[in-house]
C-alpha cells in the first residue's frame, strides 16, 4: 500500500498559487459586475473572434460616418444661414427700390445709395462667413475670406465703370466687369476655383457642397447692390434723374437674383434633410451592431453575484486552513 505525502515547501507553493487564482477570479467576477461585460471575450465566443471583431469594426466605421455626418450637417447649416442672410438683405433692398416713388427724389435717392452700401456690405460679409474655423464659400481655400473688403470692390468696380455714357453703359460695363476673369474673378473674389471634395457619410452616400462665392447667383446679387451703391461717385458724374433711371432697372434684375436665391435654398436644404436622414439610420444601426454585441459580451448579474460569492468563500476557507496549518507543532501534537 503506497500512502502519499507533499512536502511543506510544494504545500506551501499549492496553496499560493491557489490563493493567486482565487484572487485573479474575484477581480475578474468584480469587473464583470461594474461593467455588465464578460471579462473574456475569447472564452464568450467559443474562440471565435471574427464576428464579434467584425461587430467592433463596424461600430468604429459608423463612429467615422457619424462624425463627418455631423460636421456635414453643421457645414450645411451654415451655407443655409448665410442664403437666408443675403435673401433677407435683398428682400429688404427691393422693398426700399418699390416704394421708392412714394417719396421724394432727393429723399429717395439718398435712403437708396445709403441703403446699397450698407446692404453690399452686409452681404459680403455674410458671404466671408466661417463655421468651424472655416469658409464656406471659398471652395477649397477655407483659411481665408473668399471676398475682398467691400471697399475694394466697389472701388475697382468704379474704376471699371468710370466713362461709360449712360446708365445702359454702366450696368452693360458693370456686368462685364463682374462676368470678367480679369475682374471681380480675381479682384473681388479670392477663395479657390476648386470646390470641396464631396463628404463620405456612408460606405455609398456623400454630401457635395460646390457652392462658392463666385457662383452666379451670387455675382449677380453683389452687382445689382454695388452699382447703386457708386451711383452717387462723382467720377460717374450721374444726375438724380440717371440715378433714378438707374434704381429702377435694377428692380428686375434684384426680383431675378432673389429667385436664383431660392433654388440654392432648396437646393441645401435638400442636402441638409439627406444629411439628417443618412444620421437617423446611422443610429439605428449602431443601436442594432450594440444590441448584438451586448448579447454576446453582457454579464448576467445574477450569476456572476453568485460566483463571486463562492469564490469569496473559497478564500475564505483557504485562509482559515491555511491559519490552521501554520498552528501545528509536534507540541501541540503531544
């Protein structure tokens, strides 16, 4: 008959390494019960990571897609601010030329060109408006305003007009100033000739924003307001009959700028509406991606309260033994 025996120094070795691994699942079971997740995702999937690391990729990607498609709405809120700024501004304008002939000439005339400048300015600066420490009509130069002061503009529009007969001559020469490459093209506008790269919000969506302060529309807007606003320089040498002559044949083309506001209106908002659809469904799928991992990875408290409180009491009883033990001698013995 054999009969077995361990020595003190292998016993003492078994019961650390016990205590080390009891120790090691009350730490693991804690951190399972203060975060809801199963500490090894390994064991969790039977050993296979490929789903549940596919479920954490598409959930970085979304973080990706969300973030740009949140800095794409923010982009596109503020070109929407800026074209209800210069709609206003026009709108605004337009009403002082119509009701221009309720009062007298010099009045009139005066409210107008008053009126021209402050509203020229205005518009420009709205155009030379930044949302997020960027441009955003200035295509893909956006560290720098995309108009120059209105000062300048106005004064090399002057200088560009200056000799023209009458008020035919002036809007004619204004119109190819503004039309003009070696003009408002490179004088009045300085932001990039290239638009921003489209905005990835999905794996198959983008979001385009092209529009630059040098669009058409815009051209026409910042003509129709700076031609009145020089009406009154001397160099032009207008009397206030030509100048009047001049209000009224800017009232139409102020009517058609205001229409070619509008479509660029309903043109981002459509993008803005896209934008918040594609963060909607973006969202649904992230709460679904969540849902699966959780299903996988999720703790049950229950069980995991009852293990802890048996490992607890494991170790518990090992140090009670291990006291025991350390209490023996051959005169306790005798």
């Amino acid at each position: 008959m054999f009969i077995g025996s361990t020595g003190d120094l292998a016993q003492s070795y078994s019961m650390q390494s016990r205590n080390a691994a009891l120790k090691q699942d009350i730490q693991r079971l804690t951190l399972e019960i203060s975060s809801g997740k199963l500490a090894d995702v390994r064991q969790a999937v039977g050993g296979n990571t490929a789903y549940i690391n596919d479920l954490e990729r598409s959930l970085t990607k979304l973080d990706g897609f969300g973030l740009a498609a949140r800095e794409a709405g923010q982009f596109a809120g503020g070109v929407q601010t800026v074209l209800s700024q210069i709609g206003a501004l026009g709108m605004s304008f337009r009403n002082t030329l119509l009701t221009s002939s309720n009062s007298a000439l010099g009045e009139t005339s005066t409210r107008i060109l008053s009126e021209a400048n402050e509203t020229f300015t205005s518009v420009v600066n709205a155009m030379n408006t930044s949302v997020g420490g960027r441009t955003i009509l200035g295509g893909t130069a956006t560290d720098s305003a995309p108009l120059a002061p209105p000062a300048d503009i106005l004064a090399a529009l002057t200088t560009a007009v200056t000799g023209a007969g009458s008020v035919d001559d002036i809007l004619a020469a204004a119109d190819s100033w503004f039309n003009d490459p070696a003009g408002f093209s490179s004088i009045g506008y300085q932001g990039s000739t290239s638009s921003l790269a489209p905005i990835a919000l999905s794996d198959d969506d983008n979001a385009t924003f092209d529009l630059r302060a040098d669009d058409p529309v815009f051209r026409d807007t910042l003509r129709n307001l700076a031609v009145v606003a020089i009406a009154s320089d001397p160099g032009l040498g207008l009397t206030q009959t030509q100048q009047n002559e001049l209000f009224q044949k800017v009232t139409d083309p102020i009517l058609g700028a205001e229409e070619g506001l509008i479509q660029l209106q309903a043109k981002v908002g459509f993008s803005e509406s896209r934008i918040e659809a594609i963060k909607v469904r973006q969202e649904s799928e992230r709460a679904s991606l969540e849902l699966a991992r959780s299903d996988l990875l999720s703790a049950d408290p229950f069980q995991t309260a009852t293990e802890l409180e048996q490992v607890q009491f494991q170790l518990q009883s090992l140090y009670a033994i291990t006291s025991r033990m350390s209490q023996l001698s051959l005169v306790n013995y005798l």
